[in-house]
C-alpha cells in the first residue's frame, strides 16, 4: 500500500476506514472518537468534512491556524447530547 501524501486523500482513507468500523456488527452503537496528531488531524477534517461524524475529537499537535479558526470551528459544530 503506498502512503497518502495529501490531507485529501488521507480524509478519503480514513472515511472509508470509519465505513468499515461502523460495518463490524459488535461495534454497533459503541461511541466513535478520532485522535489525531499534526497532519493526521487535518486528514480527520477532512474526513469530516466528507461526512463521518465521530462521537468526540482530539487533536496533538496540529498545525495552527490564523486568528483561532481552528478553536472556531470546533465551537460552531459542537453538539452535546
């Protein structure tokens, strides 16, 4: 297998991940969380911006992002239950 090099195609690698997790019968209903480190988490914002929707997020390390949209984002898609 040969390693992704962009934030794109490691989102697309870890929706279909997430697909096939989410496919295992003793995992149903289980809660789903993503731990991303630097380029890695932005391959998790991708993902999510593809369509999986984990339970929580944490993210190492990543890279920064100018006047907090980073901390904005999480902010406008935080849905507690």
């Amino acid at each position: 297998m040969v390693a992704a090099e962009t934030k794109i195609e490691i989102g697309r690698d870890v929706q279909k991940l997430v697909e096939k997790l989410k496919s295992i019968p003793i995992l149903e209903g289980k809660i789903f969380g993503m731990l991303g480190h630097s380029y890695g988490g932005m391959g998790i914002l991708e993902a999510i911006e593809i369509g999986i929707e984990p339970d929580f997020l944490v993210f190492l390390a990543s890279p920064i992002q100018k006047h907090g949209a980073f901390f904005t984002h999480q902010l406008e898609n935080d849905n507690p239950t």
